[in-house]
C-alpha cells in the first residue's frame, strides 16, 4: 500500500477519531477568528510630502498663479500622487502632496525634487530640501525660496 492510501484507510476506519480532529480543527478556527484584532477605521498613514514656496511680500493671488499652478503643473506628471492641495497665503505658498499607500517616500521625495532641481523654477530656487510622513514625527520638509 501506498502512503496515500494508507492516510486515508486510517480515516475511514477510525470514524470518530476522524470526528474529533474536524471538530479540534474547526473550534480553534473560529477562536483565533474572534481573537484577531480588526478596526472599523485603521489608522493608515499615507506618504505626504509638503512643498513650501515663499515670496516676500507677495499677494496669495500672485502666489497661486506664479508659483503654485507653475508647481503643481509640474508635480502632476508624478506617478502616484492620490491628491495635492495648495494653500497661498500673503508671501507664502504650500503644496501638500499625498502619495498612494505602496509609494516609497524616499522615492516620492526624489521624485518631487526632480522637477524643482530640474531649473524650472524661475520664479522658485531650490532652498533645503527632505520629506517627512504624515502621522509621524516630520522628518524634514521641502522649502522653496526666491
């Protein structure tokens, strides 16, 4: 006799042994199900980097459209961007960029760098330069100057 049959003889001849293991196999089932821990809302921290751009003295009308659209432009050919938001206020601009979950933030950091290194700013000069992730403590954060 093989070794399959011989499995399965030992089954069929020992029915309630067969019984008691399925039932073994079926009660730590369900208790390790109601033991897992689930959330209704997990927390979930998404890649974020925030872009800041500044401009003495400049009004938020001036800021959004020479500074922010020119950026956000730029920032839109990236892959993976879920949203990018910007704020203008007097002087100032700051683009927060939200990447998907599987983003690597080193990567998206790289990536956001790329055009604002690249000498598109005319209005922006690259000043310093990190990313930081939402929900943990801020790493860094991109700033822009003219």
């Amino acid at each position: 006799m093989n070794n399959e049959n011989q499995i399965s003889s030992f089954f069929i001849n020992r029915p309630v042994t067969t019984i008691l293991i399925s039932l073994s196999i079926i009660i730590f089932g369900l208790f390790a199900y109601f033991k897992l821990p689930v959330n209704d809302l997990p927390s979930v921290d998404f890649p974020t980097i925030e872009v800041t751009a500044t401009l003495p003295g400049a009004s938020p009308e001036t800021m959004a459209s020479t500074v922010a659209l020119p950026l956000e432009k730029e920032f839109s050919t990236i892959d993976g961007i879920t949203s990018m938001v910007s704020t203008n206020t007097k002087g100032s601009t700051r683009i927060t960029i939200q990447f998907k979950l599987e983003k690597n933030i080193d990567i998206a950091a790289q990536d956001i760098l790329n055009p604002i290194g690249s000498g598109h700013g005319k209005c922006v000069d690259p000043g310093i330069i990190t990313s930081s992730l939402t929900g943990q403590s801020m790493v860094g954060e991109v700033r822009l100057s003219t």
